[in-house]
C-alpha cells in the first residue's frame, strides 16, 4: 500500500458573496491543486483563513509534512507599511493575512517545507519584512486573455523549460531578509522566491492553473520537500 503524505493547503474564504465569479475562480484553481497533490500521493487538507483561529492553524501546519498558501486577495497594505489608496485596490482580510503570516515565519523558523503561491509568494516576502510592488497596468489582462503564457529562461526558473500562466497586477518590490529571487520575467519581475535557509520557496505564477497544475504543484512541492531532507 502506498503511504500519503498530510498536506495542508490554506486559502482565504470558502465564500465571497460580494465577488461570486472571483470565488469561482479560486475554487477551481483549489479544486486542481487538490487533484494535484492527491495525484502525487499527498493527502491534502483544505482549510480557509478569515475566520480561523491563528494557533489552531499553526498546530495543524506542524503536524503536515508540507504547507501550501494558495492565493487570493491583496495583501493588507498596512503588513508592508503601505496605503491603502493605490490604483486597483480593493478588498482586503486582514485576519486571514495575519494568520498566514504566523504559519510561514513558523515555517521558516522550524525550517518546514512550504510552498506560497501568487498572494502566498508575496506574503512570503513580507513576513521577511520585504515590500510590495502595489499596482502593474500592464500585468493585468481581462475577459478571455486572463491567463498569459510566459516563458521563463531555463537558467532562471525553477521548473525548467515550463511554460508558467502569469496574471497579477501586483508583485514582490524589496526582498525580503533571507529570501533569494531564483526567477525573473523578461520585463524584471520577481517570479520566484527561495528562503536560504528553510525549505520555503514562492512563485508569483499560477502551476495551479487547470492546464498546469498535474505537472507544476507536485514537482514545486518535492523541490521544498527534498530541501528539507538534506
């Protein structure tokens, strides 16, 4: 019998009634990251963080072999000492930001894996006290184009040769203490992230995107996991 491993897999809300298509949206992007992971022998658990309480989460990350942020609102700006009154801002959950925060620094400090994606990169950076780039107008695209291919350099990104789906119109502005940026862009942004000294990596791009994810979420999750074992 093949053995699993326990994931746990963290996002915002399981409801937004003010924004239901922007639900949608990421309750496909979960439901392919869970068909992922389970695919590649993982057993992931679900847990949303804008009413969770903060302790609670963290026991439960200590015990999982492996932590996934998965993306969603804005960060709060107030994290990175920003404003709050930036071209494209809109809602955001503190709570849920905080919660976050709490498990990757955690992460970081017991050197447990952890992968964050898109909002989970950059709350990555932020909890090593870096900044965020808080608008990009020419990273966002709407309708039918939401989703733009990108070809990272094989020197520069982790999954080497991979097509990566970008949509985002904010990213990662100073580094944060102890984070590497081991991917770009072509136009400079920061695409992915690596702590030195933990088994926690970022990436701004969508691998849980439904065309991507069987193949991006498990090899991303076994560069942090084998980190971990050396």
């Amino acid at each position: 019998m093949t053995s699993t491993r326990p994931l746990l897999v963290l996002h915002v809300s399981d409801a937004r009634p003010h924004a239901p298509g922007y639900q949608q949206l990421l309750d496909e992007l979960n439901a392919a990251t869970l068909a992922a992971v389970t695919g590649a022998g993982w057993e992931p658990t679900l847990v949303a963080t804008a009413h969770a309480d903060m302790e609670e989460v963290v026991a439960v990350a200590r015990k999982a072999d492996a932590v996934v942020v998965m993306g969603g609102e804005d960060v709060t700006p107030a994290l990175y000492g920003a404003t709050e009154d930036y071209p494209g801002g809109g809602h955001h959950v503190l709570h849920s930001d905080e919660v976050l925060l709490a498990v990757i620094r955690d992460a970081i400090a017991r050197r447990s894996p952890l992968l964050g994606i898109c909002r989970g990169h950059q709350l990555l950076n932020v909890a090593c006290g870096g900044t965020l780039v808080q608008h990009m107008e020419d990273h966002v695209r709407q309708g039918a184009d939401a989703w733009v291919l990108t070809e990272l350099g094989e020197d520069a990104t982790v999954t080497p040769g991979a097509p990566v789906w970008c949509t985002h119109h904010q990213a990662v502005g100073d580094v944060g203490e102890g984070l590497t940026v081991v991917a770009r862009a072509a136009d400079g942004v920061v695409e992915a992230l690596e702590h030195a000294d933990a088994p926690v990596l970022g990436v701004q791009w969508h691998p849980e995107h439904p065309a991507v994810a069987a193949v991006q979420v498990p090899a991303l999750l076994e560069r942090v996991t084998a980190r971990a074992t050396v």
